[in-house]
C-alpha cells in the first residue's frame, strides 16, 4: 500500500466500538489480546505506537445491567465512569504478558483548547513514549458535556495525530475502508482504495453511523483524515476484523482505504488553532481583508472587519469568515469582544481614539492566523 506507512515511525491507532466489544455486551478480551499482540510486536521493530480505544461506555453499560445505550449525558458519564476501569484494566494486564507498560490519558476539548494544557498534553505524550510506554487514550466523558465533547474517538484521534505529530492514523472499523456509497444500501458500491485527505468528494460518498453502540459513521473517519493531514499524517481507514491488519499495514501492505496527506505541514501552533473545535467569536471581514490574509499573507486589521459575534477575551481563538459566512481563517484575537466592536472599520492609527489605549495595531497578528 504504502511506502509511507512502512515508513511511518510514530503511529496513532483508533479501534472503535465494534471492535473491542462482544456486540455491546462488554469487552471483548480475545480481541484485545490480539490488539495488545499487534501493537507489542510494532514496539518491538522500533514503532511507536498510540492506542485510542473506545468501549468504556458499552463496558459500563455491561456492567450496570444496561441493554441500551442512554441519552442522558449524566447516565452516560456513569457508565464510562465505570466501565473505563474494566477498559484499561484489561489492557494493561494483556500489555503486561507482553513486558509492556501502558499508561491511562483521558482528555477533553478543554484540555487542547486551552494553550497551557495543550502544551501540557503534548509534553506528557511525548515524555510517554520516549518511555516506551503505550499511552491508551479515550476522551473523559465523566467530565464531557455535549458542549465541550470531542463527539467521537476518530476525531480524538486525529487530534492526538497532530499533537504528537505522528506519521500515520489508523482508523479501524467493521468496514472494509471508504465506499463510493453505503455498501449496505449500494450492492455495488466500489471500495476507494486511495484518494487524497480532504477532497471534496470523500465527503459526499461518506454515510451515516452504522451501529447502536458506537457514534463514529464513515463521515467523521473522513473529517478526522482531513485534520490528520494537517500536520502531514496520512490516514488509513481499514477493518478491523483483517488478520494482523497493523502488522500488515505498518509492512507497506495494500488493506483499505489511504487518505494521503496533500497539503503543507502546518506548524504546531497553527495545528492547534485550526483544530479547535469550539471557537469563542466569529468575526466577518470584508472582501479586502479576505483578499489580504489569504493571497497576501498579511495580518487582520481592525478597518477591514465589518461584524463581531460571540463573546471572547483577548488571546482566545475566533474564527474569520467572509462575507457569504464560510471560515477562511481562525486566529489568536488581540482584543476582547467588546473592544473588537468598538474598532471595527476602524483604522488602526484611530484605535487609541475609540479605545482610549492601543495594545496592538493588528486585530489578530499574521504569526497567530491560520488560514482554513
């Protein structure tokens, strides 16, 4: 398949619901064992390897007696609550048979939202495997609420992608890879065997969530490939009912779908501003200041933004749309949202004279934009 992922030194692998559990009804322990076998044998030849697993919702649901999944997000919250012990605590006794450590990292958007424990975050991983420990990470939806969750592990774990800098996601799933239609309603829906992260198209041959137990349809796999490909990783969406499909795959192997990495490698700070699923403003440029940030690499300044919406301080991430609504850019703002108001379509030697104080002539400053 791919010279890149026999290549790839650094791999993030995501094993979905499906996978590590027996229909919904609890883990699967002969499927983690062979997981754990896989990603023992990549340790071995010098790969490193991050385990995004989700399960710990459907383990808790085994636990308490649950037959469906709750709605709930407080019930929610008590079955990963629970069923996150029995998750990691089956890992590392497989890890262990295999002279292994393993290490638990739950996150939240809030924990790379935020500069500070993104930094931290990254830090942490990476001190991790530099161990030769095996992180295995879930999102912590104890703490998750609708508005600050990750809603999927493949979004997680293109976000993880990015934050270690990884060479290459796995995606693995009960499907074959990416189909030119749902193979389940389309008899003759073909397997996309390669195509580029990001293209318009994989988006519209994309279906719906196939299962009661996990969230992740074939849509979010694609989305997570496009934002893997951010900081040049290259995503594999494959099943995971393939006999050693790591191994395979991490040999250069054919299995799948490869959604190859196309665009320029963004910097880790800009990584980290395009891929803040929440932003706390939204600010709309006219024609001018779109022409300026995207064809002349220019900072946003306060005179070319017509409209401020949202509520955000100084320093927080907004997003930069033009005219018809769509996102261009998002950025590190230098004002807060009601100065912003004060000053747009203002010019930024008159800054003082609305504010009364000038902290920067800029809006936002062309070392903090990321144009989407």
């Amino acid at each position: 398949m791919s010279s890149e992922l026999a290549q790839a030194k650094r791999l993030v692998a995501k094993v979905g619901s499906s996978l590590v559990t027996n229909r919904g009804q609890g883990l699967d322990h002969a499927a983690l064992a062979r997981w754990v076998a896989q990603i023992a044998e990549l340790r071995k030849r010098g790969r490193e390897v991050i385990l995004v697993s989700s399960g710990a919702i459907a383990e808790g649901m085994q636990r308490l007696g649950w037959k469906r999944r709750p709605s709930a997000v407080h019930e929610l919250q008590a079955a990963a609550a629970v069923g996150q012990m029995g998750l990691i605590e089956a890992y590392e006794s497989q890890f262990r048979k295999h002279g292994l450590l393993t290490s638990q990292v739950l996150l939240t958007h809030e924990d790379l939202a935020d500069r500070k424990r993104y930094l931290n975050a990254r830090s942490t991983l990476r001190t991790l495997l530099e161990l030769g420990v095996v992180p295995i990470i879930n999102e912590n939806d104890t703490v998750a609420t609708d508005e600050i969750r990750f809603g999927d592990n493949d979004t997680l774990g293109a976000l993880v992608t990015n934050l270690v800098e990884a060479d290459a996601l796995i995606i693995l799933t009960d499907q074959s890879g990416l189909y030119s239609a749902d193979p389940r309603k389309t008899p003759d829906a073909t397997l996309i065997r390669e195509a580029v992260a990001g293209s318009p198209e994989l988006e519209a041959m994309a279906g719906g969530a196939g299962s009661e137990i996990g969230l992740g349809g074939m849509l979010t796999k694609v989305i997570a490939a496009k934002r893997a490909a951010r900081s040049g990783a290259h995503t594999v969406i494959a099943s995971g009912h393939e006999e050693n499909v790591l191994l395979r795959l991490a040999d250069g192997e054919h299995v799948g779908t490869l959604l190859r990495a196309a665009t320029p490698t963004l910097a880790a700070r800009q990584q980290w501003m395009a891929d803040h699923l929440q932003v706390r403003g939204r600010l709309t440029l006219d024609a001018g200041a779109v022409k300026a940030l995207c064809e002349m690499q220019r900072s946003l300044l306060p005179i070319g933004v017509s409209a401020v919406s949202g509520e955000f301080e100084r320093g927080e991430v907004v997003a930069c749309c033009n005219e018809a609504g769509v996102e261009v850019a998002r950025g590190l703002v230098n004002y807060s949202a009601g100065e912003a108001r004060r000053i747009v379509r203002t010019p930024s030697a008159e800054i003082e004279q609305k504010l009364g104080y000038v902290d920067e002539p800029e809006l936002i400053h062309r070392d903090n934009l990321v144009l989407l």
